[in-house]
C-alpha cells in the first residue's frame, strides 16, 4: 500500500489493542486512527481488501484464544476434580479407622497390632496422591544439614556427636519437581563451647544472644 503506511500500522496496533488485548509495539495515535476511520470513504479497493483481511485475522485470533482459554479451564478443571476424589480415598481410610476406635472403646490386641501398618497404608496412599502431582518429600542423605532442603529450628546441646550434625527431623520437607515446596525442619546438635547458632530459621550464621 503506498499511503501512509505508518498510518496503517497505528490503525493494526489499535485493532489488536482494541479486540485482542495486545499491547502494541508502536503505541496508536488516537487522533490519528479517528480521522483515518472518519476518513474512510477515500479508501481504495485496495485499502477496504486490506482492512477485510485484517479484521478476518483479528476475529480468527480471538476465537483460537477464546478455544485455548476454554481448554486449559477444562484441563485445569478436571486435573483439579482428579486430585480431590483421590485425596477423598484417603479421607475414606482414615475416616474408617476413626469410626472403628468410636465404636470400639477397647479394641482388640490384634487391631492395636496391625494399627501402624493401617496408618502407614494411608501415609503410603497420600504420598502416592502427591507423587503422581511431582511432589516427593526430601531425602536427607547425610548427618549433616545442606541448606538448600534444610531449615534448622533449633539446636541442642550435644557432647556425643559432631557440632552441627542433625539429630531430629521436626517436619518433613517436599519438592515440586525440582524446587523446594517446604524445606525439611530440623534440630542440630552443638557443643556447649559453641560460640554461634547455624541459620536458626533461615540457613545463614545467627550470632547466640
């Protein structure tokens, strides 16, 4: 097109801000746009075939957004219905043994026997509901705290292991994938000449009050 050609490209910019939410890279004039609108009867043939097919391209991207939006809340939808009714299996487990201590005030040997392996059941369930989302809990492969997974609660004196060397896990940590979804707290120990706290509650050196 030989006329204005900066112009054009306003009145595109305005229409993908206008109808798509696109932030344009040149930002339109406004007066510029009305008068080129107000203007239109000068268009060419050639000018209408070109807005034609502009505005068919911007009805034909809004409707694959609207397409790809509508999906992903589907997808998101169903993803999100899946973890509950698992999580629900789980509520299910523990809401029988619950309902069996009600109505057993005094429960057999044998039922108190086999109790950690039927919690443990459930832990192993809930932690197969996690999985199957990428979350996995932290596995510590060392006596020693790596701060990156690790955050230290508090600390004990201890005279029979080495400084620092951790000697309760108070809760558990998890990963997303690769990043760390809650940090692993712990309880190190210290020797009763220790002079400094290692990162109580945050992983960096803390000088003793």
């Amino acid at each position: 097109m030989s006329e204005s050609p900066s112009l054009y490209l306003q009145l595109t910019n305005w229409l993908k801000s206008k109808f798509l939410g696109i932030q344009p890279e040149i930002s339109p004039s406004s007066q510029d746009v009305t008068a080129f609108i107000a203007n239109r009867y000068f268009l060419t043939q050639e000018q209408r075939d070109w807005l034609i097919q502009e505005f068919g391209s911007l009805q034909k991207q809004n409707t694959v957004l609207q397409q790809s939006l509508r999906e992903q809340q589907t997808q998101a939808t169903a993803y999100t219905e899946d973890l509950l009714l698992e999580l629900l299996e789980v509520t299910d487990a523990l809401e029988a043994l619950l309902k069996y201590l009600e109505n057993n005030q005094d429960p057999s040997p044998e039922f108190i026997q086999h109790l950690p392996k039927s919690v443990g059941a459930v832990n192993r369930k809930f932690l197969s509901v996690l999985s199957k989302r990428q979350v996995k809990p932290i596995e510590l492969h060392s006596d020693q705290p790596d701060f990156n997974y690790c955050r230290v609660v508090d600390r004990e004196i201890r005279n029979d292991v080495e400084d620092q060397t951790i000697i309760q896990v108070v809760r558990q940590g998890f990963l997303i994938g690769e990043k760390v979804l809650r940090p692993t707290e712990i309880i190190t120990s210290k020797s009763e000449q220790g002079t400094g706290d290692w990162g109580l509650g945050t992983g960096d050196w803390e000088q003793e009050k």
